[in-house]
C-alpha cells in the first residue's frame, strides 16, 4: 500500500513538532544549567560551545544537508 498525501503531510509535521521541541528542550536545559549550577565560566562556555555544535550537526543530519557531504573529499 502506497503512502497517501494525508501520511506524508503527517510525517512532515511529526518531525518537524519534534525538531521544535528538541531544540526546545535542550534550550531550557542549558538554560537551567547556566543558571543553576555554579561552574566556572570556561567550563560554561565549553559546555555551552558542545552543545550548540551537536545541535547544529543534528540539525544538519536531520534535513539531509549532512549525508551530502560524506561524497566530498579535501
């Protein structure tokens, strides 16, 4: 049985409320770790460097721009 527009649209939509709501969730848990927890700041802004790097190469990953890369060689 062949996908029907009506599922295609809803598996778009999934993905992108959970795209929002991952990027949601990580915010507010930085956030609560920034502000929360006494840590020094280099190791907050370490902290904070690792987890926006994640975020973008999952980013990344997640809209297909990442697989294209694996072809080019340097």
């Amino acid at each position: 049985m062949a996908p029907t527009l009506n599922s295609t649209i809803q598996i778009y939509v999934m993905s992108l409320l959970t795209i929002i709501l991952v990027l949601i969730v990580a915010g507010v848990l930085l956030w609560l770790i920034n502000a929360y927890i006494p840590m020094d700041r280099k190791i907050k802004s370490l902290l904070n460097a690792v987890v926006v790097i994640v975020l973008v190469l999952w980013l990344l990953k997640a809209f297909g721009l990442l697989d294209s890369l694996k072809g080019i060689s340097v």
